[in-house]
C-alpha cells in the first residue's frame, strides 16, 4: 500500500535569481537557515543524506540525488521514508525572484497505513516546515546582502 502527497508552496524574495539558485542548491548548509533539516551528508557529487523533523514526533531519512542543477528548474529524486521528486523553480520578477516549491512523494509500508489517519496532521507539519523554509530562505539572502 502507497500513500502519496502532492505539496506546493511559493513566494518572492528579495534576492537576484542566481542567489537562491546558489542557497538552494547547497543542501550542506541547510541546517543553517532551515530549522526543520537537522543533518546533512554529503553521499556523493551530487547525493546527500538529509534528516528532517518539524512539530511531529517523527524523523524522516532521506537520500537526495540530483536530477536537475541549473536554474531555473532545481530537481533531486527523492528516496528513503519517502519516494518521488522535489522541484524548486525559480522565476525572476520585478524585486526579486519567485520560488515556487514543488513535491510529489509517496510512502509505503506501515508509514503508509499510518498516514492515512494523520493525513490532517501531516499536511498541517509540511505547511509548517514550509513556512520555516520561506522564513529562513530570506534571512539567509538578506544576511548574504
């Protein structure tokens, strides 16, 4: 059995394009401004062990491996807890650039038949970390500054 989400989150910073390609891309330092990534390690050239845990009592693991690094689309295949694909694309707009978020995943297994009952509480952390991700995405652009 395989529950998937689809998740989906934008918005504008205040910071030239090839700046948040560059944050976005170094998945090393997202402990720095992403409160929700706990650790990162640096599988490979373009691999990454990345853990992530929000409100939830929950840690997820999950192994990134590149699949697009030029802007303005920025895609890893994601697999581990989860299965699928995460998609930042990045549009310049008048004061700045747009960044729009995207993921398709999917989990099977007993995290599966749990997520169907928590599937309120799942969205809800996601929506949470994502915020956290906008937050700290500027602070780190604007420090850059």
């Amino acid at each position: 059995m395989l529950a998937s989400y689809s998740f989906a989150a934008s918005w504008v910073t205040a910071a030239p394009l090839a700046d948040v390609a560059e944050t976005v891309l170094d998945l090393e330092r997202y402990p720095e401004w992403w409160p929700q990534v706990v650790a990162v390690a640096k599988l490979g050239p373009d691999t990454a062990r990345v853990l992530c845990r929000s409100a939830l009592p929950y840690t997820l693991d999950l192994v990134l491996d590149a699949v697009s690094q030029e802007p303005p689309v920025l895609e890893v295949a994601v697999s581990g807890d989860l299965e699928g694909w995460v998609r930042w694309t990045l549009t310049p707009v008048e004061g700045g650039t747009r960044t729009d978020f995207t993921q398709e995943v999917a989990v099977g297994g007993a995290l599966a038949a749990l997520s169907y009952v928590a599937r309120p509480a799942l969205r809800w952390n996601h929506d949470r970390m994502m915020r956290a991700c906008e937050h700290g995405l500027r602070g780190r652009l604007e420090a850059a500054r």
